[in-house]
C-alpha cells in the first residue's frame, strides 16, 4: 500500500472503537489454549449499501453527514482509491466473500449461486476456528446465492433498528470466542416506488430535514417511479436538491446508529482487540449524470468509487506488528493506492495468518499493494479496467467504448470523443491489454443456480429500483 501519513490533528474517538464480540483475547483473560482462535483479532465486516464515497466527511464532503464514521477514519488507515467490481449488490459483495472479480465468481444475474469449490470468507473464519455470524438485508445476499455458508447465525433483517435486534441475538455468548461478524445494512438505498407518498429516500424523521427543512414539501406529490427512470424535463433542480438532501439524511441516520451502537457494545463488554473494515458495495448516481436517479451511478466514478477503511484496534495492531510484522503506525492515515474489493480476502488471510486455498487476484491491503496492476469492474456487455490513472471502458472483445485520465479528470467527466487521435490509439491498446490481464485471471469454475427468485421476491426487488436484474436468464 502507498505511504500512508497520519492525520494532522486526529481526534480522539467519542468511544474507545477497540474490536468487537470478545471480552478479550483469549490469552489475556485466561482463555485455554484449545481455543484455535486464542490471541487472534476479532472480524468485523461492515457494508453500508449504496454509501457514495465523496458524500461522507472522511472523504471531504460539506455536509455533516458522518461524523461517526469521520472518528473512526481518523484512527483508521483509509483508502481514498477504492473500487467495487459492479454497481450491483449480488456481484459487488460475492467479490468482498470470494475476493473474486465477477467473471470468476460468474454471480452476476439472478439464477446464479456460487459454486460448491469457491470457499467464502466465513468458511475460511470458520474453518480456522471463528465463530461467524451475519446480518443483512433480505434479497440479493440471501443464503440461497451461497452467502450463508460458515455462519453459524446468518438472518436477515428489513431496516437497521430490526437489524440491532438481529445483532443482539447473534452475539450473545460470543464472549471470549474469537469472532467474525458481518453487517449489511441498507437503509441509504432507494425505498419502495411504488408507495404513493414516496420520495426515493425514506428517510426517517428527523433525518429527512436534517439537510434541507422544507425537503419534504418540495417533493409532495412528485411520481418518484418516473422521476426514479427518467427525471421529468419540468423536475427543477431545487427538487433535485432536495432528493439528495434526503439520500444525506439516510447516511446520518445510518451513521448515528452506528455510533451508537458502538458505544453499547463497548458498555457491554464486547469490545476488544478487533479489525474493522467499513465499506459500500457500489455508490449512487443522485442524478448528477444519468436522466434519472436509478442505476447506482452505473459503471462511472460514483459508482464504482467506495469508501473503504480498515481499523485496526490497540490490542488489534499490537497483535499485527508482532505476529505478522505491520508496523502499528502503518495502520493509521491515507492511501492513495488503487485497490478492490478484491483485495478484502487476501488482507483477512494474511492478518490472520490463514494458508491461500486458491490463488487470488488482489493482495493484502497490510502490506505494500503493486502500482503495476490492474483493477477490474466487470458488468456485461462492458467492462472497466483501472491502471494507475488510467480508466478503460470496453466490450468482451477488447473493443475501446472509452478512456479517463483520473489523474486529470477525478470524476470521470470528460467523454472519448474529445480526446486526440494519439490518446484514443493508446487507450485502445490499453483495452485489449485489460482485456488479456482479465482473461489470465484463474477460472475457478461454471457457477451453480440458486433456485432463481420467487415471484415476489421479484416485484420486492423491482420496488425499490431493480429492473433488468430480476429478470429471468
């Protein structure tokens, strides 16, 4: 990983964020040495769903969005260059499991499920010794696609105050144990559409006017389903504003829950020597770009780009430096290194001393991360490879659809056409060499189906935005 620097001025945590789900290591409080997980950090692995990177303050947003997770970023090392591999949560979080790019995993449409082979984070924990639970929203991480494997509680729950009544049941009695825990919580995504009195957001109060008071009654009466798909020629900006006003207001919901929930957990006991990793599957277009607010920023920056930090407590980079030799003061500050969600696995092996059971295409996120590489985010038809600055957009043939220079145009704005004859030529050699890097990837295998999803489940899904993505294959 690049350098990182340590904040100027870090602030001390509201809360001592010290690990979670053990009352200690098992050494320090006497625990037998049966115990195969003895002297480990604990796992936490959080996914906010559909958090857009540059709307949380540790990322340099104005509003006061997440000052919860701003604390914990300053005692973090924090990834500024962060990508998911799609803009969709089945594929985006069967990589952060399989710490597979899609084309290798191949979950990437409905009636697909993870091959028997491919083992899974919590398999992994499981196998070494952890006691994994999981919470998450129903839908595309159901257990039927292959997400259940290795917990010993893996529930699913509707919002995040049904989600804490999950956690404390899960956790209890996990005291002492070495632990992994896994958190998917949406309530930033998009809500039902199909609701008359919906606003996309269904923000809680006061959330809703936190960031615009008057939110509310400037979207009265709007058709959310229609503005959703395609924003109206006569929607103004203003209701714009506002519809993002409400998005803000679901992170600082999100965010306070958090916060507090650390601090319970703490009073509890449960909080330990832990490493905590904190990201998003995919961020959210606000219809900045795109002619509607759906698609989750599709295959551009705001989509692809994620928040991704990796805390390691006290007792947690004590364990690090001396038994995998990561200097403590590494795991505080920025880095500016390009990396995936691939690379979640490859960093849980190497911190837990855990042996490779297939070869992988990230790398560890405690150690330096090559600058040569390439990242990708594969969605059919198109594909997106990233190298240094470089940003190549193309079909499965290697056929150019376009190319950024990040280094000169961060968001991703400007379009191929502009570009000179001579970069357009170099970019299309880029692609077909993105390609060839894909295509060397391992193959670990055809996927299983996953039973596909129930009538229901599909009129569930296309409530709250999913289209082309329940339909049958």
């Amino acid at each position: 990983m690049a350098s990182p620097s340590t904040h100027s001025r870090p602030r001390r945590a509201a809360t001592r964020i010290a690990g979670l789900l053990t009352c200690a290591l098992a050494a320090a409080c006497g625990g037998g040495s049966e115990d195969p997980g003895a002297g480990r950090p604990n796992l936490i692995l959080i996914s906010l769903d559909t958090l857009r990177q540059d709307r949380c303050g540790f990322h340099g947003y104005g509003r006061d969005t997440t000052p919860f997770l701003d604390t914990i970023a300053s005692e973090s090392l924090v990834f500024d260059n962060a990508r998911a591999t799609a803009p969709w949560t089945l594929i985006s979080h069967m990589t952060m499991f399989t710490g597979l790019y899609p084309a290798q995993h191949k979950v990437w449409v409905a009636e697909a499920a993870l091959a028997e082979s491919v083992p899974t984070i919590p398999q992994l924990l499981s196998d070494a010794g952890a006691a994994a639970v999981g919470v998450h929203f129903p839908g595309w991480l159901d257990a039927r696609f292959g997400y259940g494997r290795g917990f010993l509680e893996y529930r699913s729950a509707g919002d995040a105050e049904l989600a804490k009544a999950q956690l404390d049941e899960v956790t209890a009695g996990l005291e002492g144990r070495w632990s992994f825990l896994f958190l998917h919580l949406f309530d930033i995504h998009s809500d039902s559409l199909d609701v008359d009195t919906s606003l996309i957001y269904d923000t809680p109060a006061p959330y809703d006017t936190m960031f615009d008071p008057e939110a509310r009654a400037v979207l009265a009466g709007m058709d959310a389903k229609a503005v959703f798909e395609t924003i109206p020629e006569d929607f103004t900006e203003r209701q714009r504003e506002a519809v993002r006003a409400l998005y803000d207001g679901g992170i600082r919901y999100v965010d306070d829950r958090l916060g507090a929930w650390f601090a319970e957990w703490e009073e509890r006991g449960l909080l330990d020597s832990a490493i905590v990793i904190i990201t998003s599957d995919h961020g959210e277009g606000l219809g900045y770009r795109e002619q509607g607010f759906g698609g989750h920023g599709q295959m551009f920056e705001e989509g692809l780009r994620v928040p991704l930090l990796v805390h390691a407590t006290p007792g947690a980079r004590r364990w690090l430096e001396a038994r995998r030799n990561v200097p403590a003061d590494s795991l505080v500050g920025r880095s500016e290194a390009l990396v995936s969600h691939v690379d979640l696995l490859p960093t849980l092996l190497d911190a837990f001393d855990l042996p490779a059971p297939m070869e992988y295409p990230g790398s560890s996120l405690l150690r330096e991360v090559p600058t040569d590489r390439w990242v990708h985010a594969q969605r059919p038809p198109l594909w997106i490879s990233y190298r240094g600055a470089d940003k190549v957009r193309y079909d499965k043939a290697g056929g150019l659809f376009g190319y950024v220079d990040l280094a000169a145009d961060p968001a991703g704005l400007e379009e191929l056409g502009r570009r000179d004859p001579s970069t357009i030529e170099r970019a299309a050699a880029l692609a077909k060499e993105a390609l060839a890097a894909a295509r060397a990837l391992p193959d670990p295998g055809a996927a299983a189906e996953s039973g596909g999803l129930s009538d229901a489940e599909r009129a569930g899904l296309r409530a709250i935005g999913y289209g082309a993505e329940t339909e049958r294959r």
